[in-house]
C-alpha cells in the first residue's frame, strides 16, 4: 500500500504566498481538490478527437 499524505486545502498549498504567519492555524474543508472525470462518450457521439474533462462538484468539501 501507498502512502499518500492528506490533503490539506488551498490554504495550506499556498501559504509561504499568503500573509499568514508560521503559528496561524489553518481551519480547511479541503477545498480545492474537486477531481477532474474524463467524459468519453461525447467525443465518441461528436466523432471528434478530443479530451474533455469536468468537475464533479458532488465531491467538493465545501458543498
């Protein structure tokens, strides 16, 4: 099994590029990390090449 660390939001990510000092705590919903799903039946029905992806908002923390 992988590891993998814990999101932690947007906050966090960006943090040394905010003005937030180091003893801040950051309170997170995990936002910003709605997955991205490939469609593959409308570039099929269209015949058309393409990549189409959307946003399943049904996934994001913040409701």
């Amino acid at each position: 099994m992988t590891f993998r660390p814990r999101y932690t939001g947007l906050i966090e990510k960006y943090r040394d590029r905010l003005p937030i000092h180091d003893d801040t705590r950051i309170i997170s919903l995990g936002e910003g990390n709605t997955p991205l799903i490939r469609l593959n039946n409308i570039p099929h029905d269209l015949k058309k090449d393409v990549d189409i992806y959307i946003k399943f908002e049904g996934c994001d923390q913040g409701g």
